[in-house]
C-alpha cells in the first residue's frame, strides 16, 4: 500500500496551519461542523491547486440552515499524493499513544468519493501512522466511524478530509475526533466469557499426501554473519543456534537471500575468510564481511540435519556463474548437497530503488533468463530440483499482472517447481491506525487468502500440457507473519508473539494440505532485529513464540496428512495491510496426520480467539483410539505475549513501544514465563473426543490406535 496522501498532509502542516491544542476528551476539531466562515471554512486549510478543483463551504442540500465543506474536484485531481482536501492540525501530550474515536458524516456524487484522513507524525515531521475513514459508495450522505490507534511517539496530528476523482462533489459534516470511545465500537472485539463450539471430523482413511520434510525450511540471509549464525570472534557458528536449529527440526534451507541473492556472486564469498572481499548487500551500500557463504551454510546444513536450496543470482549473474556454482557445491567434502535451486529471487518488483532497478526484469525477460539458466544448472547436475520465480499472491499492487502469463508456459518444459512468495501478513507498509485485534484478526483471515491463491495457482499449473502439469509443484520460499519494518513502527516486533505464532501454524494446515506444494520457506531462522525464530534476549539467541509452533509441529506431527472438517462459529476480519477483507474466517482450525503404519494420529487445533475456549468435540473415522491421549498446548498470558527477545540496540536507533492487547496487555511484559507448552492427558471414547483448547492457544493431540 502506497502512503496515500502523505504529501497533502505533510502541506497542511508545513503551511502555517494553526496547531491546537484541544480538551481531547470532547471533540479535538475546531468548528467540525464547518458553520463558521464564509466561502471557506474557519479553522481548516485548504489544498486546492491549480486544476484539482475547489473547496468550498456551503449550504446544505438536504439539510437547510446547516453547512457542509464541499470539495469539487476537477480533472486534474489525479494524483493520489496530492488530492483535493482540507484539513488542520493538532498536537499536545495527549495525541501520544492515544485511542480515538473518529467519526464524520460524508457522502460523494458524480464520481466524487469522500476520505478522512489522520495523519501522526514525530517531533521531527516523520511519519508514523496514517489511517482514513471511507465515506460511503452511493450518493445518500452516512455516518462513518471507526477507532483510530495512534503511536507513543506521536507529536502532531493532521486531519484531512479528501476528495477522489474528477468530477462531482464530496460533501462533509460533524467531524469528531476525541478520546471517548463509545461502548458500541468497543464492543465489536469484545466477548461473554462463553466457549466457542468447534466440531471436528478426521477422516483417517483418505491420505491427502505424505508430507515433504521441505515443508519446514526456513530462510537465512548471508547478512550480518548470517544474521546471527556465525560468532565472528570465535570463528564458529554459535552453539546455542546449531542446537535450537537441530531440534527446529528445519528440512531445508534457503541461501543466501532474499533481496540479497539478485547480487550475490558466490565466488567472492568462498576461500580464507580473512581474504574474502567486503561487499554491499546489494548495488549499493555498507561493505560487509563474508563470513558465511558456501562452504559455511553447507556445513551448518550438516550439523543442523538440513536439505539445501539455493537462490541463483538471475539479476546481475549469469547462467554460466550459476552452473559453476552447482558444481562446485557438489563437491563431496562440502557437505549435504544443494538438491534445490531457485533462479532469482523477486525480480518482478522495482520500486524506483537504485537497488531493485538494477536488477528488475519484464516477464519476458526472466522467462528467458529462467530458461538460460535452468539448462544451464541442468547440464551441471542433472539431479537437482529448479524452480522458477512467480508472482502469484494475494497482494494487491502486482506490477506486472501477466507474469504468469508468460513465465510459466516459458518455463514448464524447464523446470520442477514455481517458487512463489505467499503467507507475508498482514504487511503494514504505514500504520493504519488499526486496533491490535483488528490487525490479527486480518492477519487470521489471511490464512483463507492464502488457501486460495495456493488453490488458483495449482489450478493454472494443472492446465499446462502433459507431461509439465504432472511435474511441476509449488514451493512457498518467503513466508511468515509481517507486520512493518521502521522501527518507529508500534507492530514492527510483532512477529514473535504468540497471535502470530498462531498465525504460522494456522499457514502450516494449509501448506500440508495441499498437495503441488512440495517446500515451503519461512522467514526467518535468525534475527538480531524482529523477524526471526530465533531471537536476542540478552546477550544469547532464544526461541521465540513462533519456533515452539515450528517447533511442535515438526517434531510431533504425523507424516501422512488426512481428510479434516471444522464447524465453528466465524468472523469477518477487516481490511488492513495488504490483506483485504475476509469474510466468515473461522475462530478454530483443525488439521490432522496419520503414521505410515496407521497406529499413530495427530490432530492439531487452534483456537484464535482473543479471549473464549474452545469446546472441540472430535470424530474419528477409519481410527479407534486407546483410552487415552496425550495433548500439547502451546499457550500464553495473552495473544500479544511474547517470550522477551528484542530487536538489537543500535546507536542513532529508538524502538517503538509495541501495540498490546486492550485486555492482556502483555507485549510491554515478555519473558520466558510469558509463552509456554504444557502436557496434559485425556480420555478418548474410542472414535470421539472433547477437548478444551484455552483462548489464544493451539493443541496438538496424539493419539494411539486401539489394539484389537
């Protein structure tokens, strides 16, 4: 999502519009209701060049007596950075991680569409947060409102009302914005204390697949010393992250990037570490040491149990480079062998970037490229797996819409697999102002949007001539729960809490139940910032929330994945991030696995509510269990609980303060006491099971076949 807006707003601020000071707990707004002034409102600064069309103040139509601002736009009112609007701005030690409620009647004819905008920013102008309240599709003016969340760090408020397109009017009245929330709004993410009703059937007799251990493969960047792998000082990976790797329980894992690969020229990075040559991360930047490259990531993969796949540097390499590079990883005292290769990494994007320009390509381009360097690592090792990138997602904003429709006929005669990246949510590139359980609850609904876009895909896959639709899978090689990435950002350091713990186990039920999905990647193993499984705390790595999901399901799940059905009460989460709105997503998830021989299942549930049980109630077919069965439970104080790492301190750096739960509250309190698993045993009634699954948990129950 691209910060609409932003340079409006950052106008209305820098043009001398008055700053207030307000009572917060009333209406913050000056003349909200646009009855003062004369042509133009009192209070409110207008943005209105040349040819975008007029603000104006006005009688209005359906109300006599009463006045409305209206914005009239015009055709040059193109610019979705620049639009027709008003506004004005506030500022006091109230607006610092306050909740407000926002509300505006507004309503737009003839091609005119009304937004409020608020817009945060620091005590130095920098962006924080930008949320907006849409008016409504038809002509007939309503009530809009919404809660708006704004960051600790927040020393000015600008808010905006705002025209979109290019004819027509937008009309606006009775703006308010205070600390008063009322009871209605609050309510829609509260709850009775009731358990949520989940009725779960496990076919054990129909085996949708077994699963690939490449199913579990994470991601790890050459960055930073692997981001933490390697202990420079010491000359040797850090025990602490070998041992958490192994008992990971990771099948794959990705090298060397990221963004990172599309510059990676391996030959540099290979030899005496002291005689490596130092380089950007990618065209330009900081120089780095290599201090882990082939050999080094080959030899991790061995200590840790890993298969290998590599991403071949397909925007500033070249085919010839890539082959070397295959064999020269085949070497016999290497270590495991790279059996999969991935050409290029997100070479569809360019964001203007000296960086992602340098390398983007058309899809012309890569499915040319694609082929040139799949034959290229085929004649090399005619053994490997190659895959080829596809930018096929939920996401909005795709730049090329007919990759797809290029690449992957190009390439099918080439190649064994897609490579795809799908699961990224909810993805906040600003903050919109969303409450934290709105912000999970999209990330929850993502988890149906990737199910469908994994469903299209296979689909597209499978209308491809024989015999490239029977060979061809898909691997998921970026995933994982994202928030933002500023450190000003209140979600940055959300991906280590136990909601989005839930999230990746959720995202794991559909991976496993797809069959063309043969790997999977998740983002990433380590990070001395926020985004790995494993993070610092103190001076050591640790697990975080995430890892014990990984963890638990990698370790204890059955390998052959069978037939589930979950009834359960939904919600409708709303749009935010790069996740649209999803409607009837489920509060509990179930997916199961059976053992080859048949005397081992395993079922997983997961309960996302904030705060009710569930009450499962299990059927089993095709399985007759003993008395007993054994449940794990990964559970905590609260969904945004967190086992106490932190991103690393840097100097010139300030972390925000993290968003938290109105009722646990528990992300200022992270600790190894914050997110746990628990063992409990139940009884079983041959074919049916009850189980109770706490609120912001997940259960893994194993059960074992009946003897007859």
């Amino acid at each position: 999502m691209a910060p609409r807006d932003l340079l409006l707003l950052a106008l209305l601020a820098a043009a001398g519009c008055a700053a207030k000071s307000p009572d917060p707990a009333g209406n913050a707004l000056s003349n909200p209701g646009f009855e003062q002034g004369a042509e133009l409102p009192s209070g409110w600064a207008p943005e209105q060049s040349p040819g975008k069309g007029r603000v104006v103040r006005k009688v209005d139509p359906a109300r006599p007596g009463n006045h409305v601002l209206a914005l009239l736009p015009a055709a040059g009112n193109t610019d979705p950075q620049k639009l027709l609007g008003a506004g004005q701005v506030l500022q006091g030690e109230w607006l610092k991680a306050a909740r407000l409620h926002l509300s505006a009647r507004m309503g737009g004819q003839f091609g005119a569409r009304p937004r409020v905008a608020v817009l945060a920013m620091d005590a130095r102008g920098g962006v924080l947060a930008l949320a907006f309240l849409d008016g409504p599709e038809g002509p007939e003016p309503a009530v809009r409102e919404r809660i708006v969340e704004l960051p600790h760090e927040t020393a000015k408020a600008v808010v905006a009302c705002l025209a979109e397109g290019t004819s027509g009017e937008a009309l606006f009245d009775d703006l308010a914005l205070g600390t008063r929330v009322p009871e209605r709004l609050e309510a829609a993410w509260s709850f009775p204390p009731t358990p949520v009703a989940a009725s779960i059937r496990v076919d054990a007799g129909r085996v949708l697949r077994k699963a690939p251990r490449e199913l579990f493969g994470v991601n790890t960047e050459w960055i930073w010393d692997g981001k933490g792998l390697w202990d420079a000082e010491r000359e040797r990976f850090r025990p602490e992250v070998v041992e958490a790797a192994r008992e990971l329980g990771v099948g794959l894992i990705r090298f060397p990037g990221g963004t990172f690969s599309d510059f990676y020229h391996w030959r540099d990075k290979v030899g005496p570490r002291a005689l490596r040559p130092r380089t950007p991360a990618t065209a330009t930047g900081d120089l780095l040491a290599h201090n882990v490259g082939t050999v080094e990531i080959q030899s991790f993969a061995k200590a840790v149990g890993s298969g290998l796949l590599f991403t071949a540097n397909a925007g500033s390499g070249t085919a010839a480079e890539a082959a070397d590079w295959v064999r020269f990883t085949n070497h016999p005292s290497r270590g495991p062998r790279v059996g999969w290769w991935e050409i290029g990494n997100e070479l569809y994007l360019n964001d203007g970037s000296e960086g992602t320009a340098s390398v983007a390509k058309t899809p012309r381009q890569y499915a040319q490229i694609a082929t040139e360097f799949a034959k290229a690592i085929r004649a090399a090792d005619p053994s490997v797996r190659i895959g080829a990138i596809l930018d096929e997602s939920f996401y909005p904003g795709k730049p090329h819409r007919d990759w797809t429709d290029v690449v992957l006929p190009a390439v099918a005669p080439h190649v064994d697999f897609v490579a795809v990246h799908n699961a990224y949510a909810p993805v906040l590139p600003i903050d919109s102002g969303h409450t934290l359980r709105e912000v999970y609850a999209a990330m929850y609904g993502a988890t149906e949007l990737v199910r469908a876009s994994l469903d299209g895909l296979a689909r597209r896959i499978a209308e491809l001539p024989a015999p490239h639709r029977d060979r061809i899978g898909i691997a998921v090689t970026e995933w994982g729960p994202l928030f933002q990435v500023s450190p000003n950002g209140r979600f940055t350091d959300h991906c280590k809490t136990l909601g989005s713990a839930l999230y990746t186990a959720a995202v794991f039920g559909v991976l496993l139940e797809r069959p063309r999905v043969q790997a999977a990647c998740f983002f990433g193993l380590i990070d001395p910032l926020f985004i790995g499984l494993l993070g610092q705390r103190g001076d050591r790595y640790a697990p975080t929330a995430g890892y014990l999901a990984f963890q638990l399901l990698s370790r204890r799940l059955a390998e052959q994945v069978v037939a589930t059905a979950c009834e359960t009460a939904t919600f409708d989460s709303p749009a935010v991030g790069w996740v649209p709105a999803v409607r009837g997503v489920p509060w509990v998830r179930a997916y199961a696995a059976k053992s080859g021989d048949g005397r081992r299942l395993t079922v997983v549930v997961i309960n996302h509510h904030f705060e009710r049980n569930a009450k499962a109630s299990l059927r089993l077919e095709g399985f007759r269990a003993s008395g007993e069965a054994r449940v794990t439970l990964l559970t905590g104080t609260g969904v945004d609980a967190h086992t106490g790492t932190a991103p690393q301190q840097v100097p010139g750096i300030e972390w925000a303060r993290m968003a938290e739960d109105p009722v646990h509250r528990r992300a200022s309190r992270g600790g190894p006491d914050e997110v746990w698993l628990e063992e409990r045993r139940t009884r079983t009634a041959g074919d049916r099971l009850s189980l109770l699954v706490p609120a912001h948990s997940l259960a893994l129950v194993e059960l074992a076949r009946a003897e007859r």
